[in-house]
C-alpha cells in the first residue's frame, strides 16, 4: 500500500452478509508512526437487475433498515450494535426507503486515527422489533483516507482511545 497523499478503498459487501460478516480492510504497513484519517466513507447499494433494480429488495421493504458500519477492529462490527458509545466504530451508514433509498444518513467521527487496519459491515435491523437480518444485494463502498504522520505516542494514545468504551451490551 502506497503512503503518499491520499488513499482510496472501494469494493462491495457481498450480499447475505450481517453484524457477524465483517470485512478487513488493511491499512497497517508495519510503521506506528504513519498513519490514516478517514476523510470520507460513501456506500450504495449495487441495484442491477439481479434484484431487478428494486431498493425494496435490499431492506426486505421499507418495515427494515439498512446499516453499514466502519470501524478500527473487527469487534467493532460483528458485535451487532451500532452506536456512537464505540470508540472502534468511526463510521456509521443508515438508508431506508420503499422504492429507492431516499434517506441516507452517513457519520464520520472526525477525531480518530487508523493505526492498524479498517472493518467494515452491514446488515439490516427490524425497524419495529429491533431484530437484525442479512441484506439481499451486494451493497458498495468508498472510503478515502488520508496519510497522517504521528508520533509513538500518539499512535498509542489512539490504540488506547480505541479500546476504551466498548461495553455496549
């Protein structure tokens, strides 16, 4: 992986994944002292006419969400909760809608560092009983980071920073 400037990964989540699917995305090239920041985290569902082009069949209709979340560390995203009480958790994707998905709501956590490698994953969540499920197409990514350069403490200060609050049970 090159270390110069800006970086971009993209790929697809394959569809039948959920909380328990996540995806590594690596980022780690051995030196704590060069680092990333997310600077933009993108996603869309891959509506081709295997699902004949219908959202509806990427939330099981528009009774369920679909959530992508990024994060630090693959507990981050099989532990099925997404929520900002995770420090782990750095991005967080929630789209619905009945025939297309015409609401979108993506955050970034602006005070974070990529020491180690990304996760990444999406399921779907019951919007009345709260009950997760897979999704049903593949759904896209793009994220952008950009090359930081820190120091060793700052490296582990953002480790450290990374593994506090994860309680979310």
């Amino acid at each position: 992986m090159s270390r110069s400037g800006t970086y971009t990964l993209k790929g697809t989540i394959p569809d039948g994944t959920n909380f328990s699917d996540g995806i590594r995305l690596v980022c780690d090239n051995g030196n704590i002292e060069e680092n990333f920041r997310v600077t933009k985290f993108e996603i869309f569902p891959n509506m081709n006419r295997t699902n004949n082009g219908t959202w509806t069949d990427t939330v099981l209709g528009a009774q369920h969400y679909l959530t992508v979340i990024l994060a630090l560390d693959e507990d981050g995203v099989t532990g099925g909760h997404g929520t900002f009480d995770d420090n782990r958790q750095i991005g967080h994707a929630v789209a619905y809608g009945t025939k297309e998905p015409d609401h979108l709501l993506i955050s970034l956590d602006p005070d974070h560092i990529v020491v180690m490698d990304l996760w990444i994953g999406a399921y779907t969540v019951d919007r009345q009983d709260g009950s997760t499920g897979l999704t049903s197409v593949p759904i896209n990514y793009r994220i952008e980071l950009e090359k930081i350069t820190t120091s060793d403490a700052q490296a582990v200060l953002a480790l450290i920073k990374e593994r506090s609050q994860t309680d979310v049970s």
